[in-house]
C-alpha cells in the first residue's frame, strides 16, 4: 500500500485542516503589559527589591521580567549587603 505524502498546506488532524498559529499570542501580550507594568514600578520607586516587585505585581517571581529589562538596558541591578536593589537606567 503506498502512503501519500502530505503537504503542509493540506495537514489535517481530525478531519479538519490545520491553520496557521498567529504570531503574537495572548501570552506574549501578558508578558509586555507585565514589562511595562515592572519598569514603571522601579522607575516610581527606585532601589526597589524583587520581593517588593513581585508583592507588587502580585507575582510569585519576576525573575524573567526583571532579566528582559536588564538585556534591553532599561534597569540596572545593583548589590546592597546582601540585597539586590533595581534602577532605572
């Protein structure tokens, strides 16, 4: 029995055609309000500590949001004793 090959423009998965996945999804949407909603919060108040943030944001970890920030040189983190405080560049 010979297996016909598919193309990509006619999958399907149940019967139905496969559409293409939009490019921004609901979740990349939450990540840039929750990065504009991080650097407003340092910038109103600077030197502010993750835990601070992530009370703030009502957030278990902003890690990543504070990361992204940080790569796209808009904060900085500085050391203070054994904290890490955040400021806007």
């Amino acid at each position: 029995m010979k297996r016909k090959s598919r193309s990509a423009k006619t999958e399907t998965h149940a019967g139905r055609a496969l559409k293409p996945r939009p490019v921004k999804s609901a979740e990349s949407d939450r990540q840039g309000s929750d990065l504009e909603k991080t650097l407003a919060l340092i910038k109103k108040r600077p030197g502010i500590r993750p835990s601070e943030i992530n009370r703030l944001l009502n957030r278990e970890e902003s890690d990543g949001l504070r990361a992204t920030l940080i790569k796209r040189g808009l904060i900085r983190k500085e050391k203070d004793g054994s904290a890490m405080r955040y400021y806007p560049v």
